[in-house]
C-alpha cells in the first residue's frame, strides 16, 4: 500500500471545510498559479492530485457556485466570506476538481512554488481535456448537489 498525505483547511468564516488526500508528498505537485482575470481577482493557487481525493464539508448551506466562461467548469464559494473554494467539473457521471489552497488555507501547500499559466489561448475543448485528466475526484458533503452541478448566476471568465 502506497503512503498518503493528508491535509486539511477551511474558509475565512470556517463555514466550509476541505479535506486533501494527495498520492504524493506535498512538493511532487506543483499549485497552479492561472492568470486569467478570474483568478488573479481571487488570488487563487488552485491544487490538483488526478490519483488523491477531495472532500468539500458545508457546514451551513451557504454556499455559491457559478458557471465558468466556456460553460465546462463551475466554481464554488462561501456566500458567507465569499472564498473562492474550488473549481468543479463534472464528467462522465463524477465531479473531479481542484482546491484553491489560498482561499482554503491548506497552509503546508500555499508556500510551494507555483506553476504560472496563461491558459487564454487554450480552446475551450483543449481546455477541458486538460481539466478531465488534471482534476481529481470530489465529494461534496452538506452540499445540494443540483446547486453545485446545475445552472447558476454565470462569470465573465472563469479559472484554470
């Protein structure tokens, strides 16, 4: 059996809690640091592990998820602090994802050296290849899973 690393952060309000299991030692996986309008508004560093697992707890239903730009992703926020939680997709009948370490606070990964991207240019179907093997599997808990994986207010661009 492989070892695990397990970490774990909240919102600003801690009215949403996410838990990171990673296949790989913190360092392996470099944050995403995308430069799209939308993440540099939120000082998002967004975190992935294709082979790990996220757990998303609401601890109240407060909670906002908007349809990103190109109609693929979706992304998840606190109405209470207004975090910018993760981006969602889903796929194939399973939601996969990446946490923003920033807005979650997962404090041993924020300091890692991030990957700056400027996906701008990447089509839409480029981009949402890359989302399908890049993300990893999500599980939303407390959460109304029409809310999250249904139609909501839209954003103008949205995040890698």
């Amino acid at each position: 059996m492989s070892d695990i690393y397990i970490m774990r952060g909240r919102c600003r309000c801690r009215a949403i809690s996410a838990t990171l299991v990673m296949s790989r030692p913190p360092g392996v996986l470099r944050p995403r640091a995308c430069q799209c309008a939308f993440c540099i508004e939120h000082n998002a560093l967004t975190f992935s592990d294709p082979a790990g697992h996220l757990t998303i707890e609401a601890m109240s239903p407060d909670f906002v998820a908007y349809q990103s730009w190109d109609g693929g992703a979706r992304t998840l926020h606190c109405a209470r602090c207004g975090t910018y939680v993760a981006v969602l997709l889903s796929h194939g009948g399973q939601l996969t994802g990446a946490l923003n370490i920033r807005g979650i606070a997962v404090d041993q990964l924020r300091a890692l050296p991030a990957l700056a991207v400027d996906d701008q240019l990447e089509t839409v179907e480029a981009k949402q290849a890359r989302r399908s093997t890049s993300y990893m599997p999500v599980e939303l808990v407390n959460f109304d899973p029409p809310a999250v994986a249904g139609q909501s207010a839209g954003h103008p661009t949205g995040p890698a």
